[in-house]
C-alpha cells in the first residue's frame, strides 16, 4: 500500500515535470508575431528595406513580422511608440540616423533618449543619397550648381523630407563646405518634395538612393552626384560629391533594427541571430546592393558604437547651421 501510493506520487510528480517542460517549450520565444515600427510612410527608405527583410526575418524566426507605420513628427511618433512598448522582444523599430542621430540632437526637449531607451539588434546598411535637379535647370554637374548658387545666393531652392531631417542636413552640409547658399524647402516627406522638383517648383534635393533611383533611370531629374565615399555600381558615371569638387563630403544614412531597453537576454539573442541570418542571405543581400544599401558588417556593440558618432557628427553640423524646429 505504502509503495503503491508512493509510485503513484512519483508518476505525478514526473508527470508535471512533463507537462512544465512542454509549456516552457510552447512558450519559446517567438510564440507570436513579431511587429516592427517603421517610423515613416508608406514607400520611403525605411519601409521598403523593411519590407525587402520581412519574409527572411518570419523564416528565420519562425513567426510572422508584422510592419506597423506609425508616422509623424519626423519619425520621433513611431520612435516613441516603439520605447514605450513592452520589452519582451515582440516590438522592434527600424530605425535609423533620422531617428537615432538627428532627432535627440535636434529636438533636445524630448521625453525619451534613443541610446538610452533602445538597444541595437542588428544593422542593416548604410545608404547614401543622390544629390539632383530638374531637368529644366541650367546645370549639368555639380560644379554647374555651386557656380550657379554662388552667382546667385539664395536664389535656388532644395526640398527635403522635414526640417532638420537627414534630406535637409546632407544639403546644409554641402552648403556649409561648399561655401554657397541656398533657400530650403521642408515638406512632409521626400515624395511631394519630389513631386514638386519634377514640377519645377523647387531646384534640387538630396535624396536616397533607394528612392532616387527610379527617377534618375527614368531620366524624370538630373543625377549629379552621389553623396557616398565610392561611386554607386549601378550608377558608375556619377561622381560622389567629394569627386565633383567638395574634397571630404559624406552623408551616409544608416537603417538598422532596434528594440526597447530591457529585453530579455534570450529573446534579444535570438532577435540578433534571426536579423543577421537575413540580412546576410545571398538573395537578400543582392536586394539590398540593388537598392544602394551598403553592409557595413558590424556587430550590435560596434552599431551602438557607430550611432554615437555619428549622432555627435550632425550634432554639430545643426549647432553649426543654426537648424531649429518649431
């Protein structure tokens, strides 16, 4: 009797044991779908790379990603959102120098500070911006535009995707080494800014190579050069800014993952090897390199690194211009 019922209590007992191993099983992480926040519209940078790693990243996780556009204020809405969600590795951003580097040093009253609240998952690239004008414009290369705005400062207009966005900082840098001055044009985006320079309303712009591309191959606007350190293989014509007569210019955005302070070790690690396995998928890769987006080939602590120092670089270039929002 006695050994009956301590059988029996060993076969509960190993029993639960069973029955917890399984429920820790059936709660690996991901259990769920995975949302990423992308802070900007529909068909920018951010989204199109977003979108271009999504199915690789589902595989790799085993979970579907779900991209969330939470738009507005310059990227600082879908930002925040992403800082307040919970750090349970079921939120990530993909963020970027806009939102990394420009906004804490732009909008200096914020709330929250992204090297503080948010942890690197793993870094996309860096892309770098074609720098053009309409074609009904008098210039051919990007000397023609300096001699024409040193003719004439003031007078030639550039639209950007927001005041004091990365769109805006790549042409107040080019001014401010380039010794010219030209009249800025915010709108709420790069594509009505877009839309307008193909209207003629504006001069030029500086714009990603990702969405730039399909308006310099169709000949809709006049490329003059790329803002990168190297030409851009599908482009090799073009000469890079420093080519074309202003010696050290570089404006390289960077798009990376990124997920609230505080996540666990486990579902951040496998957040980092999922990313990384996609990212550096042969097909994904090609994509990537199609769209003008540059591996970088650095790790999470490296990417923190990174950040830091390129968050100090434009900070002073918008001390330096004086850049403020309202």
């Amino acid at each position: 009797m006695t050994t009956s019922r301590f059988a029996r209590r060993t076969l509960m007992a190993t029993g639960l044991v069973g029955l917890g191993g399984a429920a820790a099983r059936a709660q690996a992480f991901p259990s769920r779908s995975v949302r990423v926040i992308v802070p900007f519209p529909p068909a920018g940078a951010a989204d199109v790379i977003t979108r271009l790693l999504a199915e690789s990243v589902s595989r790799e996780l085993g979970q579907s990603l779900v991209i969330e556009n939470r738009t507005g204020s310059g990227g600082r809405i879908g930002t925040e959102a992403a800082v307040r969600a919970a750090p349970d590795g079921y939120t990530m951003l993909m963020g970027s120098q806009a939102t990394n580097s420009i906004n804490p040093e732009l909008y200096r009253d914020s709330s929250f500070d992204p090297a503080r609240d948010l942890v690197p998952v793993a870094l996309v690239g860096g892309v770098g911006s074609i720098i053009y004008v309409r074609n009904s414009l008098e210039v051919r290369s990007l000397q023609d535009l300096l001699a024409l705005a040193r003719r004439r400062p003031g007078e030639l207009t550039y639209g950007s995707a927001g005041n004091g966005g990365a769109s805006h900082l790549s042409m107040a840098l080019l001014e401010a080494m380039a010794g010219i001055r030209m009249t800025h044009v915010p709108y709420r985006g790069t594509a009505p800014a877009t839309a307008d320079l193909l209207a003629g309303r504006i001069d030029a712009m500086s714009d990603p190579i990702t969405t730039a591309l399909p308006h310099v191959m169709a000949g809709s606007v006049r490329a003059l050069a790329v803002t990168t350190p190297r030409r851009f293989p599908a482009l090799p014509e073009l000469p890079t800014v420093a080519e074309a007569g202003v010696p050290g210019y570089e404006a390289v955005s960077y798009y990376g993952f990124f997920a609230p302070a505080g996540v666990p070790a486990e579902p951040l690690a496998r957040l980092r090897a999922a990313c990384a396995a996609a990212i550096a998928e042969p097909a994904v890769a090609r994509r990537l390199e199609e769209q003008g987006i540059v591996r970088l080939g650095l790790n999470p602590e490296q990417f923190a690194a990174y950040v830091a120092t390129d968050r100090a670089r434009w900070g002073r270039v918008i001390r330096d211009a004086n850049i403020t929002v309202n």
